[in-house]
C-alpha cells in the first residue's frame, strides 16, 4: 500500500517495540521518515536495520532531547529545512514505572511527566506552525489502556497519559481549523520487550484478562496509527483509539 506517499513523518521513540513498528509501516506505505532514539547510536542502529531490510526506505534518525523544547524545536526546524514539509508527527517515545506511592521518589514523578506529556507539547508547539502554513497535518500522541481506567501502583504513568489525551483532544479542537488533526491510539498490552521479559505465567495471566484471548503485538498497534495518520481517517480528530482486545472493560 501507499497510504502515505510523498509524506513526511517524525516519529520518537522510533528505535524499538511499538515506535520501531509505526516507522516500519510508515516506511512500507511510503513516506519519508526521520526517527528519533534517546541516543544517536540506538538511532542509528534502527536506520542500519530498516536500510538492510529494503534499501529505497527513506529513513534517517535523530536524537534531540525530547525534554528540553529548544532541542525539539532546532530537530523539527532541521525537518523542515531538509524536507521542506512535515506532515506527520507521532509521539510514541515513553517511560513507565510502577512503584506504589509510599515508596514513589518525588523526581521521578516528574521524569515521566516531562518526557510522557511535556514532550507531546513541544513537537506539536514546534510542528504546527509549518503544518499549518503546508496546509494541514496530523499529530499523533501513544496513550494507554491506564489512561481509561488508571493503574493500582505507580501513579505517574497514568497521570501523564491521561494528560495526553487532554493535550490530544484539546489541540484538535484548536487546530482543526488549520486542518491539523490531532489522535491518539491507547495500546493494551503490546508484546515489545517489557512484556517478553515477563514470566510465562505473568503472560497467561494478562492474556486470560483479554477478551481477545491474546497480547498485542506492535504490528496491531502501528497498523491503527497508519489509519490514523492516512486520508483513511480524514474526518476522525480528537478521538483516544484503543487498541487493546477489548482488555479496558
Ligand atoms: P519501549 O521501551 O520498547 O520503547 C520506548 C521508546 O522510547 C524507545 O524507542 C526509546 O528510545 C524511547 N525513549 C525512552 N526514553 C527516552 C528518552 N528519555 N528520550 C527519548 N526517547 C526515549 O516501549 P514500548 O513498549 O514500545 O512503548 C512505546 C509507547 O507505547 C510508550 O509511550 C508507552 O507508554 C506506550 N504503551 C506501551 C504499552 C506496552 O504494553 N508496551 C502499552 C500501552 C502504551
């Protein structure tokens, strides 16, 4: 397929598990990548990969400091000046944690908050600007199944991705006018190397709670962000898609 021929994507987060499979889907619908990873060499590593697998994939990685909004802002602006567009934006890149609130050290609390939300705000403060002098775009921001329901440990987590879906749904309202949608998918238990790791009882546990009958792997996951990110969806703004097996209720 060529759902996203000729466009222009950014995706954090990009170097594995779920973020790693929507730049993969991406590139396999043709549009033109660039990838971001905590470091250069892990970025690099997953551009290497993606090359060896099909040299035409127009891929390159990079690694600003998702934290800090003059490094986001100088990345998107490099985007730009390299590609004379951006026309997609995906949020993926994110951190979890789950220590019970008695024992929760304050700064991480902030950690996940800054990299979980903060950074969803800076791309699109430095995204929509050319977005909208191109003539529209889509953001897309990676929420969760704890965003629906909460989790019963580690708080932050689930407070930054109900934060995400209040950036998610407030931006597109705001900026549907400039025809920039704004989405966000909500993975259930998705099978990247957290999950693996898991004991083989942990797994038929979590799998024996899903009304699917089985984990999510990344390919179900990035499969409803390339919907999401093509004309396929040209009239959908403002949604928390989740992909989850049902596993919410
Ligand atoms: P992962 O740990 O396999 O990958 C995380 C990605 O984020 C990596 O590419 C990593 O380079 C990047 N990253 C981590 N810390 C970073 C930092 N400080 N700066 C820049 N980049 C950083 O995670 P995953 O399971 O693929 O999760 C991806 C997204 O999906 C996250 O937002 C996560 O919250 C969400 N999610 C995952 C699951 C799941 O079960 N795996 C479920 C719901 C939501």
């Amino acid at each position: 397929m060529e759902l996203l021929k000729d466009q222009v994507a950014f995706v954090t987060g990009g170097t594995r598990g779920i973020g790693y499979a929507i730049v993969h889907t991406f590139l396999e619908n043709k549009a033109k990548v660039v990838l971001c990873g905590s470091r250069p060499e892990t970025a690099q590593k997953a551009v290497d990969a993606l090359k060896a697998e099909n040299r035409a994939f127009e891929v390159e990685g990079m690694s600003p400091d998702l934290t800090d909004y003059a490094s986001v802002k100088k990345a998107i602006n490099e985007v730009k000046a390299k590609y004379g567009r951006i026309d997609v934006v995906v949020n993926n890149a994110g951190i979890s944690a789950s220590e019970p609130l008695y024992n929760y050290d304050p700064k991480n609390f902030d950690k996940i908050m800054l990299l979980n939300v903060n950074s969803c705000f800076y791309t699109a403060r430095a995204a929509a600007p050319i977005m909208k002098e191109n003539g529209g775009g889509v953001i897309l921001n990676t929420s969760s199944m704890v965003s629906i329901y909460g989790q019963p440990a580690g708080v932050g987590y689930p407070a930054s991705k109900f934060a995400v879906n209040g950036i998610t749904k407030s931006l597109a309202r705001e900026l549907a006018k400039d025809r920039i949608r704004v989405n966000a998918v909500a993975p259930g238990v998705t099978d990247t190397d957290m999950v693996s790791a898991l004991p083989e009882q942990t797994r038929q546990y979590i799998t024996s709670t899903i009304p699917l009958g089985r984990i999510g792997t990344p390919q179900d996951i990035a499969n409803a962000f390339l919907f999401l990110a093509s004309p396929l969806a040209s009239y959908i703004t403002g949604e928390i898609l989740s992909v989850d097996g049902c596993a919410r209720t």
